[in-house]
C-alpha cells in the first residue's frame, strides 16, 4: 500500500506539473516488475519492453487523467496485460492469451544467503523448490509476493478466482516451507535423543 | 485438515491480506503446533528479503522507451539530437499528440479492450468450488462512437455507441458463444460444425453464417433482432421451448419484461404483444434497411417518436437530452443524419415540428 500511495503522489505531480523527473522514476520503478509480466505473456523480450513502453507512452499521453486511481501498480500491470493481449491477437496467436499459458520467472529466488540463518544446502533446496512450483502457482506467486499486488487483483488479472489465488499461495508456502519443516524435524530427533 | 488451513492463513498474513479474526486463528493453530516456528520464522525472514534489482538495466530501458517515442514521430515536429529532456512536448503539442492518439485508436480498431473482468457463472455460484474460471474478452464502445471487431473466427461485428460485447476464452473451441449489451451488426462467418450463439438479457439468437443486426440495449423498452440474409433461431428468455425461426427482411421485436414502466398509465395503455415478427422495409429510393444503416455511419429513423429518438440522439451524440413536453414527446420524425453536428440535426427536426432547445454544455433542454 505505501508503494500504491508514492505512485500515486508521482502520478499527481506528472498530472499537475509535466513532471519529467517523476515520470523517469515511475518508469524506474515499475518497468523490471511490469516487463517481467509483459514477458510471461508474450514469451519475446522484445515485445514485452514494447508493450511496457507503449503504456508508458499512454501513462504521458493520458497524464491528466491519471490522478485519480485507486490502486496504480494493480492499474498498470492490468494495463501491460491488455496491451499485451492486443500484440497477442496481432500476431494472430490467440492460444496463449489464456492465462494458464503465461509463464512466470522469478526473481526471488536470487536472495542474499548472509541475511537468512540458513544452510546454503537448504537455500538450494528452496530455489529449486521455488524453481519447480507449477506455472500458475509460480504466477501467483510472482505476483504477490514479487509484484506486491492484493489477492483480488491478481485474480482478477489471471482470471481466477480469490480462492484459488489463497491455495496456490498455500501450495508455495507449503512446498517451501517443507524444506525448513524436514530439516527442523530432523533437528528436534536428535535433540530428543541427547536428551 | 488444519494444516491445510494454516498455510492458507499464513500466506495470508505474510501478504498482508489476513484478517483480524484469521490471524487470531493463526495464532491458535501455531500455539498447538510450536514445531512450525522454525519454518515460520525462516520463512517470515525470506519474506521480507527484497529481490535483487538491476539499476543500469531500468536506466537503459528508460532510455530505449524515450528514443521510441522519438522514433515513433509521436513529437514528431521536434528536431532530431535533443536532449533528453526535451523530448517532452510542451501543452501545445501535447494536445497535438492527443489527437493524434484518438486518431490513432480510431484507426487500430476504435475498441476499448476495456480489461477483463473475473467471470463468476450464475449457476456454479451456488457454493460449487469448480467455480469456471473464464478468461473473457470484453470490447465496449462509448455513447457517441461505434467501432468494427473481427472476432476470432473471422466473424465481423459492428458495435454502436453505447454497447458492449463479451466472449470467453473457450470461444470457437465447440461453439462460437459471445453475449452483447447494446446494438451490434454481425456477419457471421460460416461454420455448420461451430453454431454461433449471441446471448442477450431477452433473447438467444442461434446462427449458422449469416448477417444480421442485434440492438438489446438493457434501458429500451424492446429488444430487436433484424435478419439481412441466411436463417437465424432465436429462443425468448422465460419461454425456453419455443424457437422462433426468422427469413431474411424480417424482424422480431421483444418487449422486455422486467424493464419497470416509470409511468403505471403506460402500462395499460401498452397493446403491443410480448414478441411480434415484422417485414424489414427498404428504402424506396436506394433499398437500403433502416436497422443498419448506422453501421454505414448513417442515423435513420423511421417514423419515430421523438421520445425514442431523443434516446438515439443521446448515443449517438453522446448527449443528454430532456424533452419537458409530453406532447413533444410523442411527435413522430423520419429522417436521415449521417456527418450533422446535434444543433444542424435538431434544427433539422424543427422543420417539420416546431420546439425550442437549449445546450448547456452536456445536456439539451428541449421545451415548447
């Protein structure tokens, strides 16, 4: 929600005062998340930093109107989302526009091992877990957790419903979580037995 | 059974869309189980952990994204080698650009993809989990523009002001199914295998590759289907087991029944029957059809009350328009407007029928 509130205060000064510097760290801010979207769509880097420029040329055009959005990160990756199913259906590939065939990649996996109190052999074993979570859950996933959105709003961009976007969020958490769950079991064995 | 339920509310809490009561539910189960704390813990911790971001690579898109907007001549007046930060059009040329974009937009397919919405069917709400999970398009025009869609099976469908069609991702698979509010023109490309059907709030029509017109929009008091050429079914909402089979030239007329008359004296008054069936006329001078001719961007009425016409009239240009006469209400026009502005149109009508009018920027008072 913070984020939502600092897009909105920049949207607002690129509104009011054809504010350059607000719109570069709009752009700055948002264009790694909403590329990476446009990219589990269309599966062509090229065309996703097309569609994320498109709608930044949009988010300029249509400045004035800009000010009054409830959620802005939920606004733009909806917007990335059409604009990509347009270049879609321009290049007469209507198959993949259905969201079971979007294919997230994800970037959490790349984390700081110094900062968590864990072996480097249970980071591995979480990246790979992470790594082999099924294409809509790793959706989910990316989307929530990566992307910061609320669990409406990626149901409503993926089609489904909120229920489901809370069990795939359930079946990450649970496939991750089982990598601590197994060592920590193994842990209080062995303590049990010196004890 | 409570793990289940605690990964669910655990993920909640972590993307802080948990509520009071789920955390204090998640409290309860994490109590009973205090061999999860480790795992909770190191995965409260990865949680928080920020991804690794790339600054030179946003640096290096933002600059790919303003030498586009360059390339793109969308300032186009603007000399070569400025500096970046002249790239930005002052309000002058801003306005340029806007009207460059309508155009533009006009031109790609005048349609708003106005955003998909979750698809939640009527009959799997009643608690079924298999909620089925659309993936829908939706294409709507706005009052006072119209706009033409090629539908994934080649079909064409001219949408006028006002309207709204929708289509989910299953379309074309087995059957060719769209739903439309509003006024639509459809030549139906041909596929005996693929029925296409277009659901309304009144009516079913079911074709096999034909041209046809459609106008249901939810505030009329009828909805109208009008047959060009081919055979088409339709099936009346409430009366699931008659099949109205139309010809070519004819057109059927419903009333639409949970439309609330404003006024109870219209109600007894109302003779017409629910459903009626009617010759399409043509134009003497060019054969033309009236029910179409606004996809030839081309408003036709034919004998029309003015109280109906007023309701064109607000589609088509996007107007508001109260006529504070009853009398007025009722007077009957025929006529044709196609590139008149609304005062040249309702000049026009004061030919033949004398009223006053008043503009006040969105809404037109038309008075005695």
């Amino acid at each position: 929600m913070p984020e939502n509130n600092k897009i909105k205060l920049l949207l607002s000064e690129i509104a009011l005062y054809n504010n350059q510097a607000s719109y570069k760290e709009l752009f700055i801010l948002m264009h790694s998340r909403l590329s990476a979207f446009a990219y589990s769509i269309l599966k062509s880097k090229y065309d996703a930093e097309e569609v994320v420029s498109d709608v930044f040329i949009k988010i300029w055009e249509k400045r004035a109107k800009l000010v009054d959005i409830e959620s802005p990160v939920f606004y733009l990756f909806a917007a990335v989302k059409n604009q990509s199913i347009n270049k879609l259906a321009s290049q007469k590939k209507q198959r993949q526009i259905a969201s079971e065939h979007w294919v997230a990649q994800l970037n959490s996996v790349y984390f700081d091992p110094e900062k968590l109190m864990m072996t480097a052999e249970m980071i591995r074993h979480i990246s790979q877990v992470i790594n082999t979570l099924p294409p809509k859950c790793r959706m989910v996933f990316k989307l929530i957790k990566e992307d910061g959105l609320k669990y409406r709003e990626a149901a409503e961009l993926l089609q489904i419903s909120v229920k489901t976007v809370e069990a795939q969020m359930a079946i990450a958490l649970r496939r991750i979580g089982k990598c601590m769950h197994l060592d920590v079991s193994g842990q209080a064995s062995t303590q049990s037995v010196k004890k | 059974m409570s793990q289940e339920k605690f990964w669910i509310l655990f993920s909640k809490k972590l993307s802080k869309e948990a509520s009071a009561e789920e955390l204090l539910e998640l409290e309860e189960l994490i109590h009973q189980h205090p061999e999860w704390q480790y795992a909770i813990q190191n995965l409260e911790d990865l949680w928080s952990l920020d991804p690794v971001k790339d600054m030179h690579e946003e640096e290096d898109a933002y600059l790919l994204h303003l030498q586009r907007m360059n390339d793109a001549s969308f300032f186009e007046d603007q000399p070569e080698n400025l500096p970046v930060s002249d790239y930005f059009p002052d309000e002058n040329r801003g306005r340029r650009i806007r009207l460059k974009w309508i155009m533009a937009a006009a031109v790609f397919i005048g349609l708003i993809i106005t955003g998909f919405s979750i698809f939640h069917n009527k009959v799997n709400a009643k608690g079924a989990t298999d909620v089925k999970q659309g993936d829908i398009s939706e294409i709507s025009t706005r009052l006072g523009s119209k706009s033409k869609v090629q539908l994934p099976d080649g079909s064409v469908v001219w949408l006028n002001a006002g309207s709204k069609l929708t289509y989910d991702k299953e379309f074309g698979q087995a059957i060719r199914e769209v739903s439309l509010t509003g006024e639509g023109f459809f030549d139906v490309a041909k596929n005996k295998e693929k029925p296409f059907i277009i659901h309304t709030r009144a009516i079913d029509i079911k074709v096999l590759g034909t041209a046809f017109n459609v106008k249901a929009y939810p505030e009329d008091k009828t909805t109208e289907t009008s047959l060009i050429r081919g055979s088409i079914e339709v099936s009346v909402r409430n009366r699931p087991n008659e099949k109205i089979i139309l010809s070519p030239n004819e057109k059927l007329v419903v009333r639409n029944r949970d439309i609330v008359a404003p006024r109870i004296k219209e109600e007894k008054v109302d003779l017409k029957p629910e459903i009626s069936i009617n010759q399409l006329r043509r134009s003497p001078i060019d054969s033309t059809i009236a029910e179409t001719q606004w996809v030839e961007n081309r408003l036709v009425f034919r004998d029309e009350s003015f109280k109906d016409l007023a309701v064109s009239f607000e589609r088509w240009y996007n107007i508001k328009i109260t006529i504070s006469d009853s009398e007025l209400e009722e007077a009957r026009f025929s006529g044709t407007f196609s590139n008149e502005t609304i005062e040249q149109a309702l000049q026009a009508l004061m030919i033949t029928k004398s009223f006053r009018y008043e503009i006040n920027s969105d809404q037109i008072i038309i008075y005695k």
